[in-house]
C-alpha cells in the first residue's frame, strides 16, 4: 500500500485547458472551471498526478496551484496532442466503450 493508493486506481479525467480533475467515472459536465467542453477532459498519466500531489501535499487536487502545476507536466509531457500519446481521450458521444490495455 503506497500513499498514492487512493487515485493510483482511479482515472483521473483532466481539462486540459484549466487542470482541473473529475476522479471517477467520465464527467458527465462541461469543466466547473472554465466551463470547457465536457470532450476536452482527457485521461492523464499517473505518474503526473502523482507529482503534483507531492509537490503540493497540504492543498486540495484542484487547488489553483495544483491545477497550474498539472498543466505545465501535461504540456511538458505532451499529452495534449491527443490521439495516442499518453493519455486517453474522452470518446465520442457515440457511447464507445473504454477498453484498458
Ligand atoms: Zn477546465
């Protein structure tokens, strides 16, 4: 059992435009933010969340500090480019199942 366990198991849907994490299941809403279309959440990798919540331990996931460290190590690594970099993206409205592999 690590600390990180809690979100370690959990998919962490991510705006990418404000940072701001929806845990659980795909959001349902446009961002609480910044009002973004629900499509621009994608699926980031663990290891980025994982950083941001040792470098701000005491501060909420969705803290504003939070959210503006997230966003540089989503752009550092990439994952904006959608398709198939690190993260996932939202399917479409057609109701495609995501498959883990
Ligand atoms: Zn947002």
């Amino acid at each position: 059992m690590t600390k990180y366990e809690p979100y370690m198991q959990a998919l962490l849907w991510t705006c990418k435009h404000c940072g701001f994490v929806y845990e659980g299941g795909q959001p349902k809403q446009n961002c609480p933010i910044c009002e973004s279309y629900k499509t621009s959440f994608i699926d980031i990798p663990q290891h980025i969340e994982a950083e941001v919540r040792e470098t701000h331990p005491d501060k909420s996931f969705n803290h504003a500090d939070c959210r503006e460290l997230r966003k540089k190590l989503m752009d550092e690594h990439n994952v904006y480019s959608s398709n198939r970099v690190a993260g996932r993206v939202l399917p479409s409205a057609s109701g495609t199942n995501i498959k883990p592999s």
